[in-house]
C-alpha cells in the first residue's frame, strides 16, 4: 500500500516492520515451545533477541510517542478523538509488555535464558505479538486512511520534519 501523506506512508512502513517482527517471534516461540529455550550463540537466535530487544522498544517507546503526542492531538482537534483514545488505551496495554519482552531478549542475548525467564518469554511474546498485530490491523484499516484523508499539506510537512528530526 503507498499513501501521498509522508506520515501515513511512514507509519504504515513501520508497521510493515513490526508485523514481520512479531512474525519472526512466533515462529521462535513455535520453534522452541517444547524442549527448552534456545542457545543464544545460534546465529539466528542472537540476531532474533537483537532485533526484538531495539525493535520493540522502538516501536512501543518512539512510535507510540509520537502517535500519542502529535498525531492523536491532532486528531482531537479535527473532531476525531476516539480513534486516538481507543488505539492510546490500546498503547497503554502493549507498552509494558513490549519493553519486558524486550529487556528478557536483551538479558537472554547476553546470558542466556534461565527457565523462569524463558517460560516467561514466551508467554509475553505471544502476547506481544497478538496484541501487536490486532493492533498495527486497527491503525491501518482505522488511523491512516483518516490521516490520509483530513491532514493538509502543512501540517504533514510540520510533524514529518518533527518525525525525522525527534522522533
């Protein structure tokens, strides 16, 4: 999907990348649900626990940031506040998983996985991931096209620059 609004077009791509993310959870939590964890010196075990500890935190600190800071405002102030209220309230459930799944990835990179840890993993993760793909669906089908449809070129232009600059 390709949007002319810079911030649609942003998110959706950073969307794009959660959605393969949590796919490539899953299929870490398939491949290992039985026989215990998996062997952090495995090349694709280390990059996985890599990719999960700084690609979670930047999607549930960053992007959830922004969302909430400037783009639900911006929301609110078209007469469009509940989409941002309901996908806010969504963010408020997602991030403290998020950022747990992402520091056990972090420890288990360097450490391992104890058991405990591990089982604990792998409940969040899935977690994570079911929340995460209901709600990156929600954005796209809800959020973007309204952004697509009501923001002007000035106020992409302003929030884009923000974007880039701060996010």
């Amino acid at each position: 999907m390709s949007f002319a609004n810079r911030i649609s077009q942003t998110l959706h791509d950073e969307h794009g990348a959660t959605v393969a993310l949590m796919e490539r959870l899953e299929q870490m939590l398939a491949r290992w649900r039985r026989g215990g964890p998996p062997d952090k010196a495995e090349a694709g075990v280390t990059r996985m626990l890599a990719d999960l500890s700084t690609g979670v935190e930047a999607e549930v600190e960053r992007h959830f940031a922004f969302e909430e800071d400037h783009i639900f405002t911006y929301l609110a102030a078209i007469g469009d506040a509940d989409i941002g209220e309901h996908l806010a309230s969504e963010h408020a459930a997602i991030r403290p998983i998020g950022m747990r799944v992402a520091a056990l990835a972090r420890g288990a990179a360097v450490n391992g996985f104890k058991p405990e840890e591990w089982a604990e993993f792998m409940r969040l993760g899935q977690e994570l991931s079911d929340r995460m793909l209901a709600h990156v669906q929600k954005e796209e089908m809800a959020l973007l096209p309204v952004l697509e449809e009501n923001m002007d070129a000035e106020t992409e232009a302003e929030l884009y620059q923000q974007y880039v600059e701060h996010g």
